[in-house]
C-alpha cells in the first residue's frame, strides 16, 4: 500500500511539469525585428522582408495579441516554407507547441 502511495504522489506532483501542447490556428507569423512595427496588421507584413530579417527569428501574434517567439527548430521550419512559399503578404500559420513563458516551442508549423 506504501508503494501504491508514493507512486500516486509523485505522478500528481508531476503533473504540472508536463507540457500540454497547445495549437495556434490561422495566426500571423513574423519576424522578431519587425513585430512591434506590425503589430497593429501583421498580415500586411511581405515575405521578403521576413526572408530579409530571418537572423532575428520569428514568432505569432496569438488571437490575444500576444507575441510568442518560436524555438530555433520553428524558426528553422518557418525559413523553409517562407523560401518556398509563392505568398507576398499575409503570413499565417497553424502551429502546435509547448509555450514556456514567451516562446513557443514547436512540434509542427505548416505556412498556409
């Protein structure tokens, strides 16, 4: 029964440590350096001006107004379907992470 306890306990205590992973739908995505300047409409943001900043990394503009930044392997991801995609402006996402305080970090991001 001790054993029993003790396993119950440390899975409760456990719990809040376990990231529930969260999904971001039709979000915004733009580069760190020009967030605050798109803040009011990040969808008119160009591509090649996200391509252009790319070193500064990137994050979403969640439906709250709040900017997440995105982990290096989102950051990477991102670049890749920037330099693929044929869009102009109008750089939205649907995104699935963890979010530790400001970043997100990403399991899947797919540029719509």
């Amino acid at each position: 029964m001790r054993k029993f306890v003790t396993v119950v306990l440390a899975v409760l205590f456990a719990l809040p440590a376990i990231a529930l992973a969260e999904t971001f739908k039709n979000v915004s995505v733009v580069d760190v350096n020009c967030s605050q300047k798109v803040a009011a409409n990040p969808d008119a943001h160009a591509r090649s001006c996200a391509l252009q900043c790319q070193k500064s990394g990137y994050g979403i503009w969640t439906a709250d107004h709040k900017f997440l930044k995105l982990d290096a392997a989102g950051n990477a991801k991102v670049i890749d379907q920037l330099k693929n995609s044929n869009a102009k402006d109008h750089l939205r996402v649907d995104v699935t992470g963890d979010v530790q305080g400001d970043t997100l970090k990403v399991d899947s991001i797919k540029l719509l």
